[in-house]
C-alpha cells in the first residue's frame, strides 16, 4: 500500500488501517480495497527490538563473557571445583596435592560424559596436584636424608 491509499502490487490481502483515515480496518483484497469495515481497533505492533515474550534473564555467571562467570563455579562439575581447590591448597598442604590429581582425571571424564564446563579448573588441579606431590616428595626426601 502507498501512503494516499493506492495499493502497491505486492501488498498481500488483509486487513489493515482504514486508507480513508477512520479509526477502523478495512479490507484488501490483494488488488483493491473493499467495503468491509471492522469497528475493531487493532493494537499497536510492540516495538522492534522488544520481544513479544518474556524473556527470563541469563543466570548471573553463565556467559563466558561475564566476569562473574570466572569467579563462581556456575556450569562447572563439582569434580572440577574439588580438583582446582585441592590443587591450589596442595601446593602448600602437600598431602592434598595427590588427591587434586585423582580429582582433575575424574572430573575431566565427568565433564566430556556430561558436558558441563570445569576442564580448566580440572587441569589446573591435576597439574598443581603434581607441582604439589613433587614438592611433598622434594620436603620428604630431604627430611629423610637429612636423619630428621
């Protein structure tokens, strides 16, 4: 349709506002307006970049881009989490630092089995569990050959 009314030739048929400028709709057939009339006013079309649903917000975290998502484990298997804190404390509490590799080996099979994020934090248990077991053996051995 053109703006005096005329219909344009793609225009397919419908009803849309009334070309004589009444408040109602009107008509086209897909070549020429007709009489019908409906007294109906339509709504307004929501605007462009508004949905026409709700749309629920992403949790807090969950888009890689979001600096939250780095700081809580949202996504991640708990075997990665456990991995990635026992590797950390494993550094310094040597005792731990084995059990951050057994961690990471699992929860990187927990993560390729269910898709859930956390291989990161599981290779980053795994490899300070070995910094970790390599300094406790390092501490040990000295200790041993020193008669302590």
């Amino acid at each position: 349709m053109t703006f005096d009314g005329q219909p344009q030739q793609s225009a397919p048929a419908g009803w849309y506002p009334d070309p004589a400028g009444s408040a109602s709709l009107r008509y086209f057939d897909g070549g020429h307006w007709t009489q019908h009339i409906s007294p109906v006013q339509f709504a307004p079309p929501t605007p462009w970049n508004q949905p026409v649903y709700p749309v629920p917000a992403p949790p807090v975290g969950s888009d890689p881009h979001d600096a939250m998502h780095w700081m809580l484990p949202i996504g991640r298997t708990g075997q990665s989490i456990a991995a990635g804190y026992l590797g950390l404390f494993g550094l310094f509490i040597w005792p731990a630092a084995p059990f951050a590799i057994g961690f990471g080996v699992w929860a990187l099979a927990a993560s390729k089995r269910t898709g859930l994020h956390g291989r990161g934090r599981a290779i980053f248990g795994i490899v300070t569990g070995v910094v970790g077991t390599l300094i406790g053996a390092s501490v040990l051995v000295i200790t041993v050959m020193r008669g302590y």
